[in-house]
C-alpha cells in the first residue's frame, strides 16, 4: 500500500466521520520509586519548555502546562507530547 493509498483512504474516512475535530496532546509523567522526589518542575514539548514558577503548587504548573499545550499555545503540529520531568 503506498502513501496515496493511505492518504486517500484516511481522506475517505474523514469525511465520512465529519473529521477529525483535533488531535490529543499527550502528557508523560514519570513516577519515582517509594520515597524518591517525582515532582515535576519543568515540561518540555518539543522546543518549548515551561519552568515551574516559585511558589507553584506542582497541581498548578500541571494544569498551566496542560492549558498552555492543548490550546492557545499548542504544538504547531497536528499532535504534540509533553514531558514533565523532576
């Protein structure tokens, strides 16, 4: 099957289903073992990076990161992945 085929099946399929409305971002968090420190201080999406502010509960920079990835601020590719890293 070759690229043409594929796109033009997806194409069919679209349309029949009224489009895809958007695609998801998805968000990887890494989990430490017991007793470790897995909280997040920083994410990053491809080029783009958010630094946890001082004083940020770790809730509030999630939900920063989150709102600022999955819309306005989104990945200018149809689909993106943030990582949270401690």
């Amino acid at each position: 099957m070759t690229a043409a085929t594929l796109d033009r099946r997806l194409a069919r399929l679209e349309a029949a289903t009224g489009g895809i409305a958007g695609y998801p971002t998805i968000f990887v968090r890494f989990m430490a073992p017991a007793g470790a420190d897995s909280t997040a201080n920083t994410a990053t999406l491809s080029d783009r990076v958010w630094h946890r502010a001082e004083g940020e509960d770790e809730e509030t920079f999630i939900a920063r990161v989150s709102a600022d990835a999955s819309e306005g601020g989104g990945p200018t590719r149809p689909w993106g992945c943030v990582v949270f890293l401690t």
